[in-house]
C-alpha cells in the first residue's frame, strides 16, 4: 500500500525577527505539521490544508523543501510505503490553535531552538527537511 501526505516547515517573519512553527504530535515527539492528501488534491493543497487543520494558520507556500520516504507496519494493512511533501510556508493569517483531535501543541520557536527540538526531540527523518528550510530563511546549522 502507498500513503502520500504533504506538511511544511511554517515560518512567521516581522521585520528582523523570525519564528518557526513546531507541533507535538499525540506521541509526545516534536515534529512538523503533515497529514494525508485526500482525493482531487495536489500535494500543495494537501500541506496548506494539513498546516490549517492542525494550527490554524494559513499559509503560503514560498518553495518546495524535499520528498522524505519511509515504510511503516499498519495492523489488518501490512506494509505501508509512505511519501511526505514538505514544503517552505509563509504564515500569512490565522491564530496559532492546535488541533487537539490530532496534536499536543503546536508554538512558534527562534530558528536556533527549533534545530535543536528538531535533532533532540525530532524524527530523525525530518532533520534535512528543517536544515534545507533554515538554510533558506539564512541560518546555517550542522
């Protein structure tokens, strides 16, 4: 089985101060804003959607990040290869509410304390998703 889902690093920019977005999902493990792409949607669609649903805010996307991939076990399914679009998002409107029914929390961080939730309390998959959206926001992080 195939499952294709699509999020973004979310970004929220006012003169020299910038803001990342981070969620807990409901495993308690920080990591960035995704879900499901539902039928007649694009891969766009589905971030922007998924970003609203879970926070609140309404972005634009500014460019395409990376495509991560990864097999999981599904009970009663087997194996599910999975494919996440994640692309860079602007904060545009909206109020910051996480979606209870999906997610613990969702706050804006500096750039420089959102890597380090990401590499310590972060999938590991989504390390080179954050490093590519910071480095086009102009932070270099090893």
């Amino acid at each position: 089985m195939r499952e294709i889902s699509a999020g973004g690093v979310v970004y929220w920019k006012n003169g020299n101060e910038l803001k990342i977005q981070m969620i807990q999902d409901r495993y308690g493990k920080i990591t960035l804003p995704k879900g499901k792409m539902e039928p007649g949607e694009t891969v766009e669609q589905t971030a922007l959607r998924e970003i609203l649903e879970e926070t609140g805010i309404v972005g634009a996307i500014t460019e395409p990040l990376e495509i991560i991939t990864y097999q999981f076990t599904l009970t009663n399914v087997g194996l599910v290869d999975k494919e996440v679009h994640y692309f860079l998002v602007e904060a545009k409107s909206g109020e910051l509410q996480a979606q209870v029914e999906e997610i613990r929390g969702v706050e804006w961080l500096d750039p420089m304390n959102a890597w380090y939730q990401q590499k310590h309390f972060g999938y590991g998959n989504n390390d080179s998703v954050m490093k590519k959206a910071l480095h086009s926001l102009g932070y270099e992080v090893k």
